[in-house]
C-alpha cells in the first residue's frame, strides 16, 4: 500500500469536513444570536408571561422548532437572556468607573453610564424590571433569578472595596450593604426617568450617588463617625 500517496488523499477528504462542521457550527451561533435579540424585543414588549415562543421565533425568522434546537424553552432562553444583559452592562459600568482618580468621579462616571443606557436602550430597564418581577411572582424560579441579581450586588461590592483600599478609605456600613443601597437607587432612578424623563435631570443619579457615598465613608483611621 503506498502510504505516502493515500495521506494527501485523506488530507484533502479532512478539510472539508472541518470547514462544514466550522459553518454549521457559526450558523448555529447565528441563529441563537438573532433569537436572543428578538427574545429581548418580545420579552420587552409584552413581559415573560406575555411572551410566546411562536413570535420570538417568528420575530427572529425562525420557526419554534430553531428555537428549541437552541435552548429547553421560554424559561431557558429567559434566564441566557438575562445572563448576558448582566454580563455585557457589568461590563459598561465596570469601564466607566475604572482608573478615575476621585470617588466623586468614580460615582459620576459609573451613573452617567447606567443612565446613558437607559436612554439608549429603554428597553434594558423594561427587562431588569421583568426579571425581578418574574422571580417574585413564581417561587420555583426564584433562586435563580435572586442569583443572577446577586452578581450585580457582587460587582458593586467589589467596585467599592477597589475604591476603598486605592483611596485608604473606611466604610461606616458593610461594602455589601452599601451595594444593595446602590443597586435600589440605581433602579429608581431609572424607572423615574423612564417615567417621567423630565423630572430626573441628567446628572442626579450621579450626584445622590456622590452624597451617599461621601455620607458612607471616611479616612481610614480617623475613627467611626458619630451619629445615628
């Protein structure tokens, strides 16, 4: 048998192989990617409870059968959906705070970027908001929802002890604490301006932010500040 003469043979029979498997493999992660984006439309739209997996499929051109290919059902895309909107507004917030040399700009930088996303993307408040709604009305999902939140409070605690040690500061309540202060104020503020944009102008969430947090810290070693 002339080995040699048979291995660019099965070489050549190889690669095609892999390119097809490549391309299904990326119109597979097409596909997910555009029922996510119509899933974030329809779920905006008309809430979990609203939402059918018939018009998020056809929303996104499909039919429900690509939808189950690609994930168990509504709850499945629901919780991947909320997954991501977390991760990638983490994210946003995550850079906006990072490097900036005061609390004060680090609190006016993070806040003009959440704000900046709800005005650019309404919707991404319309879906926090069915998240928590989803996760309060149903018991069995709750866990899940409640630990996805949890990751936004974690990043926020985790922002505060980044200032805290790089500015030798000292916190009057525990840094956890002061997330889920944040993290309420964060969404108030957002449904107002959502609400009634007027009544909320542009720089408020930034400076409350600025007062709470200058109200909630001191120089470490100066001793805990007096009061109630």
């Amino acid at each position: 048998m002339n080995v040699i003469a048979i291995a660019p043979a099965l070489s050549s029979s190889i690669e095609p192989m892999a390119t097809a498997r490549l391309t299904r493999e990326q119109s597979k992660a097409h596909t997910r990617e555009r029922l996510l984006l119509a899933a974030r439309r329809v779920f905006a739209r008309h809430g979990f409870h609203g939402a059918s997996v018939e018009e998020i499929a056809s929303e996104a051109g499909f039919s429900t059968g690509a939808l189950y290919s690609n994930f168990d059902g509504k709850e499945d895309l629901f919780l991947v959906l909320m997954d991501r909107e977390i991760d990638e507004h983490a994210r946003e917030i995550a850079g906006a705070v990072s490097a900036r040399p005061s609390v004060s700009e680090r609190a006016t930088g993070g806040a003009r970027q959440w704000m900046t996303m709800i005005e650019r993307e309404p919707e991404v408040l319309l879906l926090f908001m069915e998240f928590w709604a989803y996760g309060v009305r149903d018991a069995g999902v709750r866990p899940k929802v409640a630990a996805r939140f949890a990751q936004v409070r974690e990043l926020l605690t985790s922002l505060i002890a980044d200032g805290v040690r790089e500015f030798d500061l000292e916190l009057d309540i525990p840094a956890e604490q002061l997330a889920v202060a944040i993290d309420a104020l964060a969404d108030g503020i957002a449904r107002q301006k959502l609400a009634d944009p007027d009544a909320v102008p542009d720089d408020l969430m930034g400076r409350v932010l600025s007062l709470l947090l200058a109200g909630a810290t001191r120089p470490a070693g100066t001793g805990t500040r007096s009061g109630p």
